[in-house]
C-alpha cells in the first residue's frame, strides 16, 4: 500500500510539473504570435491621467465616444455604485484593480483623481483565446489522466489475474501458483494468495489423507469386532466368551487411541502463535526419557551427549516437548539396545540428534515418513505400532520455528533424526 501510494503521488506530481511546463510553454509561444489587442489597464491609466483637470462632463463625454466608437466595453460609474467597501477603499487610495468574472473576461478599475467616478474598462478575451485556453485544458486533463491510467493498467491487469485465479482455485484446487513480475503492485497480494492456495491444498490433502486413514484404520478393528461377536454368539463356552470379549476390549482400545491421536493431530493443522522463552534443554530431555522408558521391564540404555554446561535454548516448549516426545517414542519402539541424544548449541542455532540401534529407514523412505498416517513395517511384530502421525507432528512443528528434520544412518545402524532450528525460533 505505501508503495503504491509513493509511486502513484510522484507520478502525479512529476506528471503535472511536466505539463505545467509544456502547457507554459505553449501559452507564451501562443501569445506572441497574438498579441492582446484592447491594453485595457494601460487605456484605464490614460484616462485617468487625462482627465485630471478636466471637467466630469468631458471626462464623460470622452468614455461614451470610446465605448460608442472602439470595440472596448468602457464606462464610467459612481464610486457609490462599486460593492465591497474594501474595494471602494482602495480604489480611493488610487490603486488600479483588474477582476475576472466567471466567462473569463477581464475588468480594470480606475479612480479618477479629482472626482467620485471608476473608469470601468473590460477586455472581451476573443473566442479564439477561449478556444486554445480550452484546449489547453483538455490537453492537461487528458494527459494527466493518460499518465494515471497507464499506471493503473499493469495494477488492473494483475487484479483481474489474481481474480481469474481464484476462480479457477475454486474450480481446482490443484491450479497452478500466481507469478507476477516483481515491481508489480499486486506482488505481495499475489504471495499471499499462493501461501493461501498452497494452504488449501495442503488442508484438502491431509483431509484425503485422513478420510483414507480413519476408514483403513477403523476397518480392520471393526472387521476383528465383528468376527468376535460372531464366534461369541456361535460359542457359548464361558472362557471362549471371556477370550473374545477381551479381544473386543482391544480392538475399542486401538479404535479410542486412533481418535485421540486424529484430535490431537486435529490441532496440529493450524499454526499457532510461538511463544519462544529459554529454557533447559537437557533437563527436558531426562525428563521425557523418565516418562517413556520408567514402565519399560528392560529399557535401552540413554547416552545424552552435551556440554558440561549448555546455555539456555530458546523455543516454544510445549511444541518442542510435544516434537522430543514423538522422536524418543519412535527410537523407543525400534531401538534394541541403546539410544543415543545429542545436543548441540551454537550462536546459529540449535540441534538435537536422536540416535537408536534399530532396524533403520531405508534411504527412499525418509522424505515420505514426515507425510501424514506413513508408517514403516519392517518387522512383523511392530504393525500395529502407531498411526504415523509422530513424525508428520515433529516436521510441522519444526516448519513453525523456521527450522528443519531431517533423517540418516546412524553410526550404530539405525535411525538417525536430526532437529534444527535458528536462534528465536527464525522469529
């Protein structure tokens, strides 16, 4: 806005001292090719001068055979007769005034000296004066309103593109971006509008990926209920019953942890407001490690690699927490011995490593784990191990502190995810 505002406000001004100028230009070269004919103000002198010991009567006798005999309108009037005291005032200090009335024409006031009458003398500006006055104008006009509409036509242009942009957005979601040129106007609405269209697009896709995941989900739990039920009602042997309602306990556990993981993920769609403090890196981390292993009969060993005495670390803790939390549950699950954490702090940011000994990922796996309800099924007994909801959770919170995730081998064969983020969380 304030650029456009500063373009269009030097445009306009440069453009009218522009045509000020030419427009001068062409008035003076105009006026010397026709000279004023009727000097009215110059006639009004000498009449004043000439009457000046005269008597009124040949003073007035002169103005009618001027007014009678030339093409000057001429006449000589009571200084009673004048309105405005200001102008009468004046006129008696003996200053000569010249008034415009509203066709342009122009009227010289002259007090005669030794009586109360004003020589009147008005030039009629000839119709060829108007004319070229009149063109003048229109030239003005005309080409300061060239000069705006040549500004606002690429604006123009680019709003009816961004107009026909979103209409084909509604038609398709999948429409391509917006690319304006990078002096336009419009280019920062036009990034908006790509942001927005990339946003919907993105919504729209974890809302396929979700309806798929929920009914693949709940079909196999359902499917095992219904089975259930129906060997119960077939059998009616008291421990089979008591086996198959156990199952059908399971199978509501699975179904009530899957929705708790969608309105937890649910919240996770929108990004909120970073509320970035320092805090204690490695306390946190212990913490959480406490947590997930303190129910574990026989846990893998944590090795928490860091400085003797790390300084602060700056973020939004409750996501970062939420972040650790996903990456130690996911080493958790496929470590077998031993899981190793390394934090490192630096004035350019901060990394946290997670390390674990497991199985790993394999290397055309590790951009397509940070999608929405992926998961790895590597060994048999870990298919029901989560939602693949963890790690979708961990890349988003890191794109909302400007930071990266990324995924490797790790010298101990498994897993290696690496968190990076800049100082202030990129604010």
């Amino acid at each position: 806005m304030k650029r456009a505002f500063l373009s269009l406000y030097l445009l306009i001004v440069l453009a009218t001292l522009g045509l000020g100028w030419a427009l001068d230009q062409l008035w003076s070269a105009y006026q010397a090719e026709h000279p004023t004919q009727a000097p009215g103000a110059i006639l009004a002198e000498v009449l004043q001068h000439s009457s000046a010991g005269r008597p009124l009567d040949q003073t007035r006798s002169l103005v009618h055979r001027l007014a009678r005999e030339g093409q000057t309108d001429v006449r000589l009037v009571s200084l009673s007769d004048i309105s405005g005291e200001a102008i009468k005032q004046r006129l008696q200090a003996g200053e000569s005034l010249s008034f415009e009335d509203a066709n342009g024409n122009l009227y010289h006031y002259r007090k005669l000296a030794e009586h109360p009458q004003v020589i009147i003398i008005g030039e009629v500006t000839p119709d060829a004066s108007r004319r070229f006055e009149a063109l003048l104008a229109l030239l003005f006009y005309g080409a300061l309103a060239a000069v705006v509409f040549f500004w606002l036509w690429p604006l123009t242009r680019d709003l009816n593109r961004l107009e026909q942009q979103a209409e084909a957005l509604g038609r398709n979601p999948e429409t391509a971006v917006m690319e304006l040129q990078g002096h336009s106007a419009a280019q920062r609405l036009a990034q908006a509008f790509n942001q927005m269209a990339r946003r919907i697009r993105d919504l729209l896709r974890s809302q396929r990926e979700m309806t798929h995941a929920v009914s693949h989900e709940l079909r196999t739990p359902l499917a095992r209920m219904k089975f259930a039920l129906e060997m119960a009602d077939a059998n009616s042997d008291p421990q089979t019953l008591g086996n198959r309602l156990q199952s059908l306990k399971a199978d509501v556990t699975e179904m009530d942890q899957l929705v708790n993981q969608l309105l937890h993920y649910a919240r996770f769609e929108q990004q909120p407001t970073l509320h970035l403090t320092p805090g204690d890196m490695p306390g946190l981390l212990q913490d959480l490690w406490q947590r997930l292993s303190g129910h574990l009969e026989h846990p893998p060993r944590l090795y928490l690699h860091t400085a003797a005495h790390p300084p602060p670390v700056t973020c939004d803790w409750p996501l970062m927490e939420r972040a650790l939390h996903n990456l130690l549950q996911n080493a958790l699950r496929y470590a077998r011995e031993r899981i190793d954490i390394t934090l490192t702090t630096a004035a350019d940011g901060t990394q946290v490593q997670v390390e674990d000994d497991g199985p790993g990922i394999p290397e055309e796996e590790r951009e397509r784990i940070f999608e929405s309800f992926v998961r790895l099924r590597d060994a048999p007994e870990l298919h029901s191990a989560g939602f693949g909801l963890g790690l979708a959770i961990v890349h988003r919170v890191m794109q909302w502190h400007h930071g990266t995730v990324r995924v490797d081998r790790a010298t101990t064969g498994g897993a290696r995810f690496t968190l990076y983020w800049p100082p202030q969380g990129g604010a």
